[in-house]
C-alpha cells in the first residue's frame, strides 16, 4: 500500500515545518520539520518501507522505532483525511 498527499489539502513551510490546510473543513494542521519531511515525500505514491527507510537514514534512526513512529502518523493523517491510500 502507498501513501499520498490528499488533493483536497494544500501546505506551505512555516519557521518550524509546515502548514497543512483541508480544503473540505477549512482545518488547519501543523507537522514538525521530521513530519514535514514525511509529507514531502508523499507528493508521489510512497509506502511506509519507502518513508521509514528515508527518514531513518536522513535522521539517523533506528527503522523499527523510525517505522512506528511513521505508521501512527499516518494513521492520523487518514483519520483526518490529510492522505489517501493508492
């Protein structure tokens, strides 16, 4: 399964990440510069082996706690219907 950017959100970089606004509530989201780099990445379809492997290696984390981290914010993305799966 891949993940990306709903087209019904747009974002711009703020001092420390980005701002993420849903067009269909008019809600605002924040991420940190680690979720910004995750948000970044789904602009094309990436899975969570893809996003874990790149922010491990960027941030120099371990994968598996890297990999929990990802898929619990991704979770809520998709709760809050940020991205959609493809």
């Amino acid at each position: 399964m891949a993940y990306l950017v709903s087209p019904e959100c747009v974002s711009c970089e703020v001092e420390e990440g980005i701002a993420i606004l849903d067009l269909r509530s008019n809600t605002y989201f924040s991420l940190d510069p680690v979720g910004a780099a995750i948000w970044d990445r789904m602009a094309v379809p990436a899975s969570v082996d893809d996003l874990t492997a790149a922010i491990a290696a960027e941030y120099k984390v371990a994968p598996e706690d890297c990999r929990r981290d990802i898929s619990d914010l991704l979770d809520d993305m998709l709760t809050h219907g940020l991205i959609q799966t493809v």
